[in-house]
C-alpha cells in the first residue's frame, strides 16, 4: 500500500493517507506522497474536485511524527516541510476534507487548508504543538475562520475541541458517521463537481483574496475576476440549459 493514494472515480479523487497504524502520522513518505497527490491532482483532467481522508477510523492525521522527529531531532520544519495549498502549493480546484478522526497539529493543520470539511463524531480538533515545544505558525489562517478566544484558548493549552464544537464554531461543515463519511463527502463534493468550473474557480479565488485585502479593493478583485466568467460560452450555456429544461453541458471556456 502506498503511502498516500490517489483514486478518481467520476471526476473525484479521493487522497488517502495510508499508515492507520501510525495514526496518519506525518511521515516524509506521507509528507513527499501528500505533495505528489496534490501535483497529480492539479494536473488530473479527469478530476475536478478532491478529497484528502486518513485510513482507519482513529485518526485523520495524528500531525508532525513525533517519532521521526527525535529520531532524526528536525528543528525548523522549513517552509516546504510539509505541502500547504494556499502557501507552498496551490491547486485550482477544490479540495475537501473527510476527517474520520482525530485531526491534531498537522493534521488540524491539513482539515484547516482544505475548502470544505466533512467529519465524524468522535472526530478530534487540535494544536498540541505547545506541549511538545513545536509551534503552529501554520494557524495563521484560523483567523478568518474561528474567534480568537477560541484559537488562543486552543493555541495555548493544546487541549482539543470535538465535532460539535467545531461545528458549532463554523469550522466543519457536516458532521457525518463513519459509515457514512466518505459517501456524504462524496455527495457534497459531487454537488460542486456538477457546477460551472469557470465559476467555482473564480469564487474559490475570491474568497482566499478577499481574506488578503480590504473591501474596495477586494470588490474590484472580484469584478475583474467574473470578467473572464461573464464572457465565456458556459455564461450563456447555463441559462439555455434551464431554458430548455436539461443538465448543462460545461466547457470550461
Ligand atoms: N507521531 C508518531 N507516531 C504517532 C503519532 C505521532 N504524532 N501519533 C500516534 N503515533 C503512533 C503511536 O506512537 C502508536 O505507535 P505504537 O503502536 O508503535 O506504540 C500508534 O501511533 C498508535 O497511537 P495511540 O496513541 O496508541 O493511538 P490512539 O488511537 O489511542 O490515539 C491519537 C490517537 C492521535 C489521539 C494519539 O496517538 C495522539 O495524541 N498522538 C499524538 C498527537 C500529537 O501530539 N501530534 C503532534 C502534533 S505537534
């Protein structure tokens, strides 16, 4: 089994870390298979949405292995540590999460970059890195998510929220069953992958940017960015399709 998989049913890939015996640690074989995945993916004209799971029921990822680290005593991780959308990779389509279990450190780290979440009930939200004197600059972004009580009460005792309070905080979208997991991301993800990609796309852009900038300038952003939607042969295929009563038929032009 490789260490993290890649399958593409339908148009959706599904990513899978593969070491449940390790609690989806990330390893530098997850670490370098995470990146390939991504890169696939991005390049994957068969697939127009992905999900990133863990194997097993325990955890998504258990984060940074901890195991490797005192083995071979890693100090700064270095940017590129670990592949990050929106920081070191970027991909142009979107990416959901199905947390089926404990999501800790880089593995909250890796819910968190994702478009969407979907997760389970005994599901487990958390930053532990300050009780191994490790850190989580890669929190940044759980500014535009969460409150900052919530994000400096979690930062600083290291202690972990559950699904329902990650739900209730706006940081999950779905919270789903085990059996169920994969089928209602799939279901979620499938919604998306059926919509004009010109405009997923652009919607996806504008809102990381807006996060980036202030109002006005945000705005005309986003006008610029629905140019290139507005005047594309899919603008005039969604109206006829629901003029005439059928399923669009996307170009992506
Ligand atoms: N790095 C390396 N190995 C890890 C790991 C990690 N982050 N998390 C779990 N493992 C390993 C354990 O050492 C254990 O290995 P062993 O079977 O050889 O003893 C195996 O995975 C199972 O772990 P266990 O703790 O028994 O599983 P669990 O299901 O009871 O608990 C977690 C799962 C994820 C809640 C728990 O393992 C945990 O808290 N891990 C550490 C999370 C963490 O602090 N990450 C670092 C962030 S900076």
């Amino acid at each position: 089994m490789e260490p993290v998989s890649y399958v593409v049913t339908d148009g959706i890939a599904v990513i899978t870390l593969n070491q449940p015996e390790r609690r989806n640690a990330l390893s530098a074989a997850i670490r370098t298979g995470l990146r390939e995945r991504f890169e696939q993916f991005n390049a994957d004209g068969a697939a127009r949405v992905a999900i990133v799971t863990g194997a097993g029921t325990k955890a998504f990822c258990a984060g940074a292995d901890l195991k490797e680290m005192a083995e071979e005593s890693i100090g700064l991780p270095g940017r590129d540590f670990m592949p990050i959308l929106n920081r070191n990779i970027w991909v142009d389509k979107p990416v959901l999460a199905a947390v089926n279990g404990a999501a800790l450190g880089g593995g909250f780290l890796l819910a968190m970059m994702c478009d969407l979440v979907v997760t389970v009930e005994h599901a487990m939200f958390g930053m532990p890195e300050t009780k191994w004197s490790r850190g989580a600059p890669w929190s940044v972004p759980l500014s535009w998510m969460i409150p900052q009580r919530i994000w400096m009460e979690m930062a600083l005792t290291g202690e972990s929220i559950d699904a329902h309070r990650a739900y209730a905080i706006g940081l999950v979208n779905r919270i789903s069953t085990p059996e169920h997991l994969m089928a209602d991301t799939i279901q979620l993800a499938a919604k998306i992958r059926d919509n004009a990609p010109l405009t997923v796309n652009a919607t996806r852009r504008m809102i990381y940017m807006t996060t980036e900038m202030g109002r006005t300038a945000a705005w005309d952003v986003a006008d610029a960015l629905f140019e290139r939607v507005y005047s594309s042969e899919d603008a005039i295929e969604g109206p006829r399709a629901f003029r005439e009563q059928r399923l669009p038929q996307w170009k992506g032009r």
